[in-house]
C-alpha cells in the first residue's frame, strides 16, 4: 500500500458564526455521548467543542477542539471582522497552556474532537445533530490521500501533553512503578 | 448517588464571612422537588413570620431547579427567594440563562444568603474554592458593566454573573437581580443591597449525572427539533403572531395603566417601529440548551450592548406615551441600573401623572423637564439614587402615594397586594382572571396564567381539531373548552378547575426549572406545548430517579403551592387583600365575584378567609404547617374537619 494513494472520506464540520444563538446545547450533547458510560453525565467542560462566547461584545464562536500544544502562541493576533474585534484565541481550536478549554477539568488531560467516533458511525456528529439553527452543518467528500496516515490516538494525545508536563524520565518511571503494582 | 441534582447547599453568612457547604436531604427532593419548592421550605423552617425583609435574619435563596443542567431542553431556570419589602411576603422570581447550569456544575443546587455584609461584597463560587471578595470598587456600576468588570478581574471569561445596578444597591423596592440576557424581578433585588452582596459569579467544571441517560437523551434529541419548529412556543412577543406588537398596543393601557388606544396600530407605525428595531437589533440569542433564539441583542448608541427580553419591550414607551427608539434607549439605562421591566414604567408614570394633577409641585421636582420622556429621565435618576422625592417613589406606587399623601392614594389604582400589576383595562370582568389576580401568591398574572386559552373559538369544527390534538390537557378542559362559546363565561366548576390548572404548571416549572415559554405559559397559544403533565413526569424520573406519574407530579405542585399560601398567611395574608384592582374591569359583578372565590377556596380545601384548612395541610404531609398554625391560632384544632 505504500505510497499508493486512496479514497479517503474527509468529514467536515462547518461552522457558520452568524447562525450561532449561543446555546450550547452542542457542548451539552459533546459532553453527555463521551461520558462513559454514554449519556450518563452531563459537563461542557468536558465538551470539545466549546462556544467561546462575549455576549458583551457580541461574540459567539463555536470552536471543535483540535491539536495540543505544549507551548502558548508568542504573540496574539486581533481579528477585524465586520467592523468587530476578535482576539486570535476565539478561532484557536488549540488544548494550550494559557487557558482552561479542551482540558479534562481534573486531570488537565487535552481533549479532541473525534467527529463522534463510534461503532455503528453516527449519521452526524452529536453537537450538527443538535444544532437546529444551523450553526454546524456536516460533510463528508471523498478524497484522494498519498498514504495512509497515521491517527494519533486519544492515550497517544494524553501521554504526549503528560510527557510535556512531567518529562519523559518521569513517565517513564511512573509507568513502571503503575505496571509493576497492577500486576501485583 | 444522586441524579440531576448535586446534592449539597451552599450556606453563607455574610455577617460572619461563614462560608459552609452542606448535604441537602434527599427526601426533600421527592417532597418537594426542588426550585422553588425546597425553597419555600427552607424558607417556612428558618425564617418566621417576625423576620422583617430587611433583617439579616432574612434568606436570600438561588435555586437551580431540579432539571437544570441535565439534557432537558430549556431547563435553565434559576429561582430566588426571598421575603421581600414590596409587602413582607414571600416572593420568587424565576431567571434564566447561564446562571443555574453553572451553579450546578460548581456543585451546588442551592446558594442560601444569610446575614449582611458590613460593606459592599461579591461573592466568588469557582467549584470547591469559595470567596467573599470586596466589591467596594463595584459600587454604582452598572449591572451589565459589572459582568464585564468581575470576569476581568478573576481573569475568568466563563463566569456566570447575577448582580444588583444602582437600584438594588439602593434598595429600591423593585429593583432586580440582572443576569444578561434574563432577570428575577418582583422585589428581590433589594433583599440583596440590603445584604450589601454585589454580585454572586459562578462557574463549575463538574459532571451532573443522569439516572436513565440513554433513554432520556433519546427523548431531548427529538426535543430540541421539535421545540425548534413549534411556532407556538418561546417568547411570546417575538414568536407568536397574535400576540405581536399590535396586539399589546392596542390592548394594553398607556400612561399610569390609564388609557386603551384601540386603534394605535396602523402601517404607518408598523413601518416606523420595524425601522427602529432594524438600527438596533444585532442578533437574537438563547438561553442555555434552548433552540429558541428569545433574546434580541440591542447595541442602541451610547449605551452597553444589552438583551432584550420579552417584558420590556414595550412598557416603558407606552407608559411615557413614547416611541419605540425611547423604549431602547430607557431599557439600555434601566438594565444597568436593574430594574423591573413592569413595575418602573408604572412608578414612573405614577410621578408624571402627580406633578400634572398638582400633588407634586415644582419644589418636589426642580428643574422638572416638559417631556414625558425625558421627564422619565428625570424621575429614573431620583429613584436610583433615593434623592428627594424620588426615594419615595423607590418604596413602589402602593408606599409612594401613602408617604406623599395630598391624595397621591386616589393614583394608586393599578396595586395587588401593593405590587403594580400589568397594566390591564379590560371591559367585562372574566371569572378565571378575577381568581388568578386576586388569589395568586405570585401576584403577577404572567407567573399564574397559561395553560387554557384566553379565547373561546368560534367555529365549532375547529374547536373539535383544536381538543382532538390537545394532548397537554386533562380531559375535563376539553369538555369546558368544547362547551365555551365566545362571550360566554365558564362555569364556576370550570373556572375554578381552569384557575388550578394554570398556576399548577407554574409550580411544576418553578420546581424543575423549565422555562415557561417552552410550559406554562405557553399552553394557552395553542394545543401543543412541548412541555405539559402528561410528558413531564417521565421526564423528571428518567433524570433524577424520582418516581412519577401525572397524579404524583400534580400533588407536589398542590403542595409547594399550600406551602407558599401557609408562609404569605402566616404573614397575615387574608381573603381581605384578594382582590383585583378596582378599575381592571369596567363591567364587574360583586356578588358573583364572591361567589367564585367562595368556591374557589372550598376547592383548593382552604377556610372561607383563604386559610388551608388542617386536613388540606395534614393530607398534602404539610401538618407541621396546621400544627404552628393552630400554635399561633391562625387555625383551631378541628378546623375544616368533617362536621
Ligand atoms: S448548538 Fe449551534 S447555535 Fe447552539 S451554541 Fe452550539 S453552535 Fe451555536
Ligand atoms: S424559550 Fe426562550 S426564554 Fe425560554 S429557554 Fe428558550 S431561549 Fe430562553
């Protein structure tokens, strides 16, 4: 298969700001289907996607969490939009440092948006399935791929951001320590 | 493990800077279910009769209802309670929004205020780490600013703010708690500036678990397409059509309540008034878990960007005899300031129509301008800041004319239980709204009406359809609403059972938390409410546990309703205060309006002079209510038993 290329669905959550009412029903939905087991808590925290809202600024920006980064950006970017300011951090769909979205809020753990991986597959994403005004709108196109890419996996995220807090010896040695307990 | 309810209190004493969380019962919960209900109780157990509104003595309770936080679309609502100084009775105001979801997360259900501060405070709820912080730099700022101003200073974005304006600061009597884009009104702002408590911001990162997920996700999936497409539910001035602009201008009375201008509405004013929206309306928001964008975002210059919510759309302009550019412009001032949407316009007025009948003079108002509006202006300043006369006007329309005296009484014509009411002036008294206005502890029509319709339908046909797809009603309704035919009054059976039915789903809302626009209030637009006595009960028991069934969700609301009634008589509450205002109706009948309140209280088992009777109180489990009542000889041992 190597170096061949592929069909490959691209699922795409699209996001239309006007539309947003500022509901949250999607951090509401996000967060209750990836409870474990499915539905049986509710917690926007825990949600990824996340409306970064200004009401005083008029500002309603639904974000799907993407990658993690272990760095804050070094300078911030302002965003003139129809004659309104934005600061560069609500597009950011970055689990960084310098705030508290797409983090578990107890163990700080990055959170990413799985387009609501599950087995049968969901006919849409949780928060497009709630969103009734339209906000998010879902497509999938086919695409033509080189190679077949590798997918971070959730624990692989995990252990990345927890290597960056702790270092890698640390983990290391934690992880031993944790095996070598379990096993009794 | 407990579900969609946290399960602990928030308990602080501002006197002390105590500051104590606490395992609620659970038993309250099946009792009572929470909101409103577990408030009262509370409110029964610790704060008697001799407890005046402004004692420290006095609790200032925020409840998420029951409901809040799990999926259930538009469950948001967050209930305060008080004893308020509009009358020295038991008052609530039902807000909505972000606040209670937040405080449910943090997790809490309740915030329970006692004690008073000895200067200006906020107080700071981020789940488990719980401050009293200085607000003395808050001091005069705006309720909208404040918001802005507290998420900065906790570099918290995501914090969800109820804060008093000048008014609550000062006291004024109907001053409200502001939350954006929802406020609790009714008299409970000024409990909490007599608290000296600023603001209360929240926020909370912890789960709220569901008893029956799967299944109760299920049904709120359906829900929130279905809430979406129903036109007939959501706020009442913005979605549904009868119920418009037109409808409130020609049927609502202008200035002090006075005067009906049946024909106001016409294309010239329609133009005008949409052309004043499209300059200042940004976009409509919800509340939280809600697909009705209720809401308008104002940006009016010079002003905070601020919500419009239903209530004030119109009443201040039509109490000045305004446009509707002075309506945005005022509600832009007043939400800062905090203020209720029904009663200010009313005050307001109230003054205007003193100075023209002479009772105020020019020494009581220098420098008093000869515009109504911007004598609105004026007024709203002296009231804010209690300065000359206007810190009479701040006790409400009810005190006002007593302090003022010189005749200023015979202006007070729009009061129940001196609180100014939706300004009415109707021609032919109607039975079930006498009992409403008269009887209801929340004494304001819009928090009692709203399950049956306010008109019969002409078309026999259609009101067959009409019944055939009334799900929301229970079977004796279609029969009264088959048999109504226009202009006719109902029964005193019906009227009675139509009074019950109404404020019962208000009691059911204000316990659980779901809005009213999406329940009780908006049964009366047509057959379909998404939420009504027969969907409820399920709904409850898939999130909480809690066993449930029409009949049992029914019971609990007759019994937070017996308890509210128990705590206004023990506050001395007597057939004597039941009645409308005098000019509400022109054409009135006395004898049969007697008639119907004899029946009213026969039916809801209380005494001739509104007293739940001890078997009424002992059958709902309220006997430690009839036993304090026959200790204070409010009722005697074997009142109401069979004779
Ligand atoms: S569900 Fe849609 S409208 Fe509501 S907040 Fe999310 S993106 Fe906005
Ligand atoms: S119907 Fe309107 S007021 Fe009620 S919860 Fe929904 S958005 Fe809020």
């Amino acid at each position: 298969m190597n170096g061949d290329s592929k069909k490959k669905i691209v699922k795409e959550i699209k996001i239309d700001i006007d539309k947003c009412i500022g509901c949250r029903a999607c951090e509401v939905a996000c967060s209750a289907f990836h409870a474990n087991p499915k539905y049986s808590s509710i917690n926007p925290a825990r949600s990824r996607i996340r409306v970064v809202m200004d009401e005083l600024n008029n500002e309603y920006v639904p974000i799907l969490a993407g990658d993690y980064t272990p760095a804050e950006c070094p300078g911030r970017h302002t965003f003139l939009i129809n004659g309104k300011q934005y600061s560069e951090c609500s597009f950011c769909r970055a689990s960084c440092p310098s705030r508290d979205l797409f983090k578990e809020p107890d163990s700080g753990l990055p959170l990413k948006c799985d387009m609501c991986e599950s087995d049968p597959p969901l006919p849409e994403p949780m928060c497009v399935q709630v969103c009734r005004t339209d906000a998010l709108t879902y497509v999938e196109r086919e695409e033509e791929v080189k190679e077949e890419e590798v997918s971070e996996d959730e624990v692989e995220i995990g252990l990345d951001a927890l290597i960056d807090k702790y270092g890698l010896q640390k983990i290391e040695e934690t992880f031993a320590r944790m095996s070598l307990a379990k096993k009794g | 493990m407990r579900y969609a309810e946290t399960g602990f209190h928030l308990e602080i004493d501002l006197s002390r800077g105590n500051i104590e969380r606490v395992a609620s019962d659970p038993r309250s919960t099946e009792i009572y279910l929470g909101g409103q209900g577990t408030a009262a109780k509370i409110l029964w157990d610790r704060v008697p009769p001799e407890v005046e509104p402004f004692s420290p003595d006095n609790l200032l309770i925020f409840s998420a209802g029951l409901l809040v936080g799990t999926p259930v679309v538009g469950a948001n609502r967050t209930v305060v309670t008080t004893i308020s100084p509009r009358n020295d009775l038991y008052k609530d105001s039902v807000f909505g929004g972000f606040f209670g979801p937040e405080l449910k997360h943090a997790g809490y259900d309740k915030i329970i205020i006692r004690g008073k501060a000895p200067d200006l405070v906020y107080l700071w709820i981020n789940n488990d780490k719980i401050e009293i912080r200085d607000a003395t730099h808050l001091r005069g700022k705006g309720a909208i600013e404040t918001v802005a101003l507290i998420r900065e200073e906790l570099k918290e974005p995501k914090a969800q703010v109820a804060t008093i304006g000048l008014a609550g600061e000062n006291r004024v009597y109907f001053a409200t708690i502001e939350h954006l884009n929802a406020s609790a009104s009714r008299g409970v702002g000024p409990v909490m500036g007599d608290k000296r408590l600023k603001a209360i911001a929240v926020r909370g990162t912890k789960d709220l678990n569901i008893a029956h997920p799967a299944e109760l996700f299920e049904i709120c999936s359906r829900m929130y397409q279905e809430i979406y497409d129903n036109p007939r539910c959501g706020d009442a001035l913005k979605y549904i059509d009868e119920y418009s602009l037109e409808w409130h201008l020609n049927n609502f009375a202008w200035g002090n309540a006075r005067e009906r201008r049946k024909d106001f509405w016409n294309d010239e004013i329609a133009k005008k008034y949409e052309e004043s929206e499209k300059r200042v309306r940004v976009r409509g928001t919800a509340c939280y878990n809600c697909p009705k964008d209720c809401h308008h975002v104002i940006a009016y210059p010079g002003r905070s960007l601020y919500f419009q919510k239903c209530y004030s759309e119109l009443t201040y302009m039509m109490a000045a005899y305004e446009d509707r550019d002075f309506n945005y412009n005022i509600v832009g001032l007043t939400q800062e300031y905090g203020l209720d949407g029904y009663s200010a316009p009313q005050v307001l007025a109230f003054g205007v129509e003193l100075y023209n009948a002479g009772i105020l003079t020019d020494q009581d108002l220098p420098g008093f301008p000869s515009g109504n509006g911007e004598r609105f202006f004026y007024l709203l300043e002296k009231i804010v800041h209690r300065e000359g006369i206007g810190d009479a006007l701040a006790n409400g329309v009810y005190y006002a004319a007593r302090q003022i005296g010189k005749g200023a009484e015979e202006f007070d014509h729009n009061t129940i239980k001196k609180i100014e009411q939706v300004p009415l002036k109707l021609g032919m008294i109607n039975y079930p709204y006498f009992l409403m206005h008269a009887t209801g502890e929340k004494m304001n029509i819009t928090q009692i009406e709203g399950s049956y319709p306010q008109a019969a339908i002409p078309d026999r046909k259609e009101r067959e359809e009409y019944v055939r797809q009334w799900d929301a009603a229970p079977e004796r309704f279609k029969k009264y609403f088959l048999e109504w035919e226009p202009r006719e009054h109902p029964s005193i059976e019906a009227a009675v059972n139509i009074v019950d039915w109404n404020e019962t789903m208000h009691y059911v809302d204000d316990a659980v938390g779901i809005c009213a626009f999406l329940s009780s209030f908006t049964g009366q637009w047509g057959p379909k409410p998404p939420y009504h006595i027969y969907n409820l009960p399920k709904l409850i028991s898939l999130a909480s546990g809690l066993d449930l069934d029409p009949d049992k969700l029914w019971e609990i609301a007759k019994r937070n309703r017996n308890l509210i009634r128990a705590i206004n008589v023990s506050r001395g509450l007597r057939r004597v205060d039941e009645k409308p205002p005098a000019d509400h109706w022109k054409k009135r009948n006395p004898e049969m309006e007697q008639k119907m309140l004899d029946a009213y209280y026969e039916f809801k088992g209380w005494n001739q002079d509104g007293i739940p009777t001890k078997k009424t109180l002992d059958g709902l489990g309220l006997d430690y209510v009839s036993k304090e009542f026959i200790k204070r000889g409010i009722l005697k041992e074997n009142d109401g038993a069979p004779s």
